[in-house]
C-alpha cells in the first residue's frame, strides 16, 4: 500500500523535530487516529475508538502529549511545508490564499470558542474559527500559518493600544492591533524575484 508507507514517512519527518524520541510515539499515534471517520476526535474519543481495552491509559498518553508535552507546532508546521513544497514544484506559479475555517463545537471548553459565523454551517452557531495563510499551485496547497480567533474581550484586554475591525460579521466590535498600523491588514510579503519565500509568521 503505497499510500500508506507514504503517510507513515511523512509522520516519521514530522516526529523529527519533536525533540525527545519518547514523544515520537505518541505523536504518531495521535496523528493516525485524527484520520479516523469519526465525528469528535477529542482524546478521550480517540482513545476508546483505538484501544477500548485501555481507554484511560490511552487517553492519558494522548492528553499528555497534546496539552502537557513541550514540542513546538511552529516547527511541525515548518517541516509539513517543507515536505509539501518539494512536492509542489518550485518552479511553479504559486498563490497565497487567506481564508477562515469554522470548526463547529459542541463544548465551550476548547481555546477561543464562541458563538459567530461558522462557514460550515453557514449561519451563527458555537465554533471555533481559524484563520489561515496558504500557498497554493496547480499541484495543491500547504498551510504557512494559522491562528485561532480568540474572544474579542481577550484581545481587548492583552492589546490595549490599537484598534482594527477583524469580524466580516455587521456591527462588529473594534479588536486590537498589537503591531503598528500600517502592518495591521498584512499577512504576508509576497515572494523574491528568485521564487524563494520570503514569509513571516501571522501576527495578531
């Protein structure tokens, strides 16, 4: 099965840039059962859809790595695009797309959900949204950065000097800008005349 010895390199790059072998693991583990067809993938879900014999040792291996485990998403997110970009051609023409994605919830636990616009469902409803910046060509695309929207008050309250509409939603209350103005609305500054990228992290 091509596809799957293929996937399984990909998350060996991935588990590269971890840091401790003994996250290696666990990170894969995790990684293979977030393609499960199932609905909730929380950790307790997860765990008693993949070993429903050890649901609590399960869950508290995946808990552990996804809330307590000091790796760093920047440098799994670095290393999916680099594996990414090899595959998409250099040379070829390439576009960046900003866009959000709404992630309908349940609970009200997960970081920076609300009630707002969900895309998905295409009305208000509880959801977090994500906002992202992507490269794309005609062979596919690749995240660069995303960034959880966060409840307005806690902007508010962390930026407390710069002001920026934010919401596509009418009548939307003012969020702060922790940059200077003239770089609120920039997500990214494009390319080099040589085709390498010359991309900075989102900043909110």
């Amino acid at each position: 099965m091509p596809k799957l010895a293929e996937f399984e390199q990909y998350i060996n790059q991935l588990c590269e840039v971890l840091g401790h072998q003994d996250r290696h693991a666990g990170f894969a583990d995790y990684s293979r059962e977030l393609m499960l067809p199932i609905e909730r993938k929380s950790c307790g879900t997860l765990a008693a859809n993949t070993d429903p014999l050890h649901v609590s040792s399960k869950h508290q291996s995946l808990h552990h790595l996804v809330a307590m485990s000091e790796w760093s998403d920047t440098a799994v997110l670095k290393r999916v695009r680099d594996w990414v970009m090899a595959r998409l051609g250099h040379k070829s023409k390439f576009y960046w797309i900003v866009d959000d994605t709404g992630f309908p919830k349940k609970g009200e636990h997960s970081v920076g959900v609300a009630r707002q616009y969900c895309g998905q469902l295409g009305k208000q409803d509880n959801c977090q949204v994500a906002v992202s910046l992507s490269l794309a060509t005609e062979q596919g695309s690749v995240p660069i950065d995303w960034r959880l929207k966060k409840k307005l008050h806690s902007i508010k309250n962390a930026f407390p000097t710069r002001r920026l509409h934010t919401s596509r939603e009418p009548n939307a209350p003012n969020v702060t800008c922790p940059i200077p103005s003239p770089h609120c609305a920039t997500f990214w500054r494009g390319r080099s005349s040589d085709n390498s990228l010359d991309v900075p992290a989102a900043t909110w």
